[in-house]
C-alpha cells in the first residue's frame, strides 16, 4: 500500500539498480488541516516549520545491504530544537556543526512503528543532506541500520511504495 505524502525517486521505468524512497513531508505536515497549511507550514525540500513552534529538517537513513558494497537510503524527516535548526539553516553545507538529536518524524510502516525514534542529524559538506543515525535500540530499524538488510529485503520494501496498476 502507498503512503500517503510519499515520493519515490526513480530515474528509470527498468530497475537496474536499487533507487532510495524519501518522505516528501514530516508526519506532523498532515496533522494540519489543509486549508490552514499555506499560513502555518513554511515547507522547503529541506526544511519545515509549523506554526513557528515545531522544526524538521530532512537528512537520510543509510541501511547497509549485507553482502553488496552498497546501502540503501531512506529520506527521512527528524524534529529540531529551533537553535540546532537555526544554526543547521545558516550552515546548511558543513560538516561542522551537530550531531544534533532529534525525533524521527517519518513513519517507515515496513519496520513497524517508527514514529519518535530517538535520532542524531550529522551534518555532511558537499551539499549532500544529514545523515541519521538512529539511536541503539532493539526497534527493527535500528536493527537494520546497524547489522544490515539483504538486497531482496530492499526491494520488497521499494516495491511497497512503488504504484500499483
């Protein structure tokens, strides 16, 4: 079943490689109702605020697949106290800042229950998005980040969010 306020990158109609999934929203995003969302949410690629209170930022959840030189990346969403996500906004491209905790806000129905794991953002140059580092926990996703998910794993989960005919 697709997820609503899920995008799925893929470059190709023929899968010759294992595309990442993201979450184009936080979770919180769809709490507030829709024909208030344009004066409460400031919504970017990267970043969200609602109502000047509650702050995102999106970074990615690498999995490493076992048995392959690879990982497979999950965008996801995590909260920000307002001074980490201020100080994230003025240095948006350096690895100087963080790590900084936050809640994961994305909720990966494939590994259960994910809604308000503990996380750490660290903060990457190059213009590439946080990486999220979940916080040791017998949760399935942490599992996953830590020991790894097999290649067919992966694309059972990729699969879920792809469209059905």
């Amino acid at each position: 079943m697709i997820t609503y306020g899920i995008c799925l990158r893929l470059l190709w109609k023929t899968h010759d490689y294992l595309p990442d999934i993201g979450f184009d929203k936080p979770d919180h995003y769809f709490g507030v109702p829709e024909e208030e969302r344009s004066s409460r949410v400031q919504l970017t690629g990267d970043t969200c605020i609602i109502d000047n209170e509650d702050f995102f930022i999106r970074g990615v959840i690498k999995i490493p697949i076992t048995d392959e030189e690879m990982y497979f990346g999950i965008g996801v969403w995590i909260s920000q106290k307002k001074e980490n996500f201020e100080n994230y906004q003025q240095h948006p491209d350096s690895a100087e800042i963080g790590p900084y905790f936050g809640w994961l806000c994305s909720d990966i129905s494939e590994f259960g229950d994910t809604l308000s794991l503990k996380t750490e953002a660290h903060f990457q140059s190059g213009n590439l998005r946080p990486w999220i580092k979940l916080h040791t926990s017998d949760h399935p996703l942490a599992v996953a980040q830590r020991e790894g998910i097999s290649l067919a794993r992966a694309w059972e989960i990729v699969h879920e969010y792809l469209p059905k005919d």
